[in-house]
C-alpha cells in the first residue's frame, strides 16, 4: 500500500517512518509508544529540498513517501539537521539517487560526517543566518549546538514561519495521525525526552529559545513524535521553564546543598554518614541532608544530584569494589549538567577498603571537583573516627562555602 501523502504546510510534506515496535533508544530511553524518525521536503519553485532522512533500516518506507512527492532530479539540498544514525541512516543512498543536490550540514558536524558515513562526501556548511532558496521558499539556518550532539542546528522556513527543530521538542512517541492536537497523550514523552536527552545541556537550551525568539514560529517540524502546530509557544515555554528551573534550596532558603549518600552493610559506613552530615550542616550557609542508597530511586537520584552543590558518597567495600547503588548514582550523571559541584567519598571497610577510591576516581572522570582524600574506616568506627568524620563533613560544607583554599587532590 502506498504510504499516506502528509501536507505539513502549503508545499511542505513529511517523508519520514514510523517506528512502532522500538521499546528502547540509544539505551538509556524507554520508547513505550514506540517513535517516529521524522523527515520533511520543501517544495519551491525552484527545487526541492530534504530536511534529513531517517534510520537505516526504514529506508524504504522513506523513499516511498519521497518518490510519491518529488523526482530526484529536483532534489537540490539535502539539510541535515543532526548526523546521528536515526537521521542520517539513508543519506548515502538519497545522494547516490539524488546526484545533484547539495549536502548542507552544521560546521561542527564536519568531524562527525565521515566516521559516520564512512565515505568522503561534498557537503556545504551552513553558518548562523546562511539562507538558501527555492524560488518561492526561504530557508534560514540557526546554529543551535549540543542540542544533543555539538553538530545539531535548526532552520527556519520564512513563508510558511516553519521551525525544523532537530531533536529539540522531540517525543518518543509513535502515532500515525502525527499532529499534536489530533495524536494521543504524548505530554509524558514530551518530558520524559527533554528529560534524557536536553537536561544536561540546559544552557544551550536556553541559548537555543533566545535564538528562536527572533521569528515568528507558527509550526515546529521536530526528528521525533508530534509535529507540533496547535500552540507552539506552549513547548516552547515548557522547554524555558524546565531549563530554567532555580535549584530548589537555593530558592527556597538562599542555602547551598550538601547531600550524603550512603549505603551500608553493617551500619559502618550508616554511622559515618551520620557524622559527615552533622558537621556539614554546621556551616553556615549549608543545608545537608542524608540519602540511603537502597530506598533511593533513579529519578530522585537524578533531582538530587541536579539541586546539589556538593555531593559525598559513602560505601563499604564488597570483593574489591564499591556497591552496585553507588554506581548506579554515578550513572545518573549522564542526565545532567556538570557544573563543577564538589565531591568527596568515604566508607568502612574489612579488608581491602578500595571503594572511596575508585568512586573518587569516578568522580574525577565525571569532572567533579574534589578537594578532600578519601576517607576510610576498618570495619566499626571509633569515636575519634567519628569525629574525624563530623571534621570530613565540616570540612566539605567550608569549602562549598568558599572558606577554604580546594586544592585537587
Ligand atoms: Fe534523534 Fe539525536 O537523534
């Protein structure tokens, strides 16, 4: 069966594939509505252009929905708008058929283009405010950066005040009748995006809506899930607001935040945390609070890494490692921005006692800063132990404060 012709505006057709059965993307995404890789061509009256293609394995179905719209031979730019595989998976192909558009991509995806097409192929850059025509169609680029990838731009088609977006106010989320006021429910997926995949880039995105402000945005055509035309200022003030969220303590009590995270076998490195935290909450300025790792799940991880300013991280030592909840905390760092917060890490141990080490070289790896050597106890701690943990905490919040000179260890 012939795929459905989809008018997105006068002269604008979406070309892309829908993706029903995908449960999860680039690992870290739960896709339970499946997605859509979505593509677009602008026709004018002078040419054709492609707004990206889609993953490889789909290729058909987007060069069924290209071919009943245009020839190939009035293909004349291809725009790709992010290289990722999800996007850039039928490009070769499309050029070998299309032999005489033109590749535009972003400056920064130049160094990505040939590790991902594995081919040296002619493109043209396209800088900030570079427009190209189609006789009666206009399109204007805007670098918009690290929205997700360092290579990711919009564009902008002035006659139809049209946004191609990337993946900025993407969904995962897989429905045929596409438009956001005809599809279901996707508001979960709308946020559970910007949430694993623009959260951690926060000021670009606010860089990005500064940009996007300067035109007058009636449609906004994005990669993934609901092309979005009922309200578009409607994202993209969701998109402000999350981006630009005050940390909760800071707001709320002009305090920085101080959290200890802890888990414990035999209460040890418990009784530690307990210390740490009493001599980081007496510091002015500092309001320190306590997390068991065990009872602690991913999302609240991720909120309470996001709000604090200085993070310490106890765990015993099990066979020579840390204990899987204290890894898995770290993890949760890929969901965020990493502004330079403080780290520090301690535990009780038996035997060997490597875990404060190796989650302190974790957290240098993440660019923590981390002016304070591991603390460790054997097995039950004493009380001069316990002071010298009550010192750890103290020690911790003065420097959060700016009391004391950091030195990198
Ligand atoms: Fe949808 Fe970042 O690719």
């Amino acid at each position: 069966m012939l795929p459905a012709i989809v008018e997105i505006k006068p002269d604008v057709f979406f070309t892309g594939a829908f993706d029903p059965k995908i449960r999860t993307f680039d690992i870290i995404m739960k896709t339970a509505n499946g997605s859509s890789y979505n593509s677009y061509i602008v026709r004018g009256s002078e040419g054709v252009a492609v707004m990206d293609t889609v993953k490889k394995e789909f290729s058909d179905d987007f060069f069924a929905r290209l071919e009943r719209l245009c020839a190939y031979d009035e293909i004349k730019y291809i725009v790709l708008h992010h290289l990722e595989p999800d996007h850039s998976g039928a490009l070769i192909e499309l050029m070998e058929r299309a032999p005489n558009a033109k590749l535009i991509i972003s400056g920064r995806a130049v160094m990505m283009l040939k590790g991902i097409v594995k081919t040296d192929i002619p493109y043209e850059i396209a800088t900030a405010g570079k427009i190209i025509s189609l006789g009666n169609k206009t399109i204007e680029f805007i670098m918009t950066p690290f929205l997700h990838w360092p290579d990711t731009m919009s564009s902008y088609l002035h006659e139809e005040k049209l946004l191609f977006s990337g993946d900025v106010f993407g969904s995962h989320y897989y429905d045929e009748r596409l438009f956001d006021d005809l599809v279901g429910d996707f508001s979960y997926a709308f946020h559970y995006y910007y949430d694993h995949i623009m959260r951690p880039f926060k000021p670009f995105v606010l860089q990005a809506l500064k940009l996007y402000e300067q035109f007058d945005i009636d449609l906004i055509a994005p990669l993934h899930g609901p092309i979005l035309r009922s309200n578009p200022k409607n994202y993209i003030d969701k998109y402000a607001q999350w981006s630009s969220e005050a940390r909760f303590r800071k707001n709320a009590f002009n305090t920085k935040m101080l959290s200890v995270f802890y888990i414990s076998s035999y209460d040890n490195t418990h009784k530690m945390a307990e210390k740490i935290t009493e001599g980081a909450d007496s510091v002015d300025g500092i309001r320190a609070s306590m997390y068991d790792l065990a009872s602690l799940d991913e999302p609240n991880m991720i909120t309470l890494l996001e709000e604090s300013d200085a993070i310490l991280i106890g765990s015993p030592t099990i066979n020579g490692d840390a204990v899987k909840p204290a890894w898995d905390l770290l993890s949760c760092m890929a969901y965020l921005e990493r502004t330079g917060k403080i780290g520090a890490t301690f535990g009780s141990y038996g035997w060997t006692g490597e875990a404060p080490e190796m989650l302190h070289e974790r957290l240098k790896g993440l660019k923590f800063r981390l002016p304070l050597k591991p603390l460790k106890v054997k097995l039950i701690p004493t009380e001069e132990e316990l002071n010298a943990c009550v010192a750890f905490g103290c020690e911790a919040s003065e420097i959060a404060m700016g009391k004391m000179i950091e030195m990198e260890i």
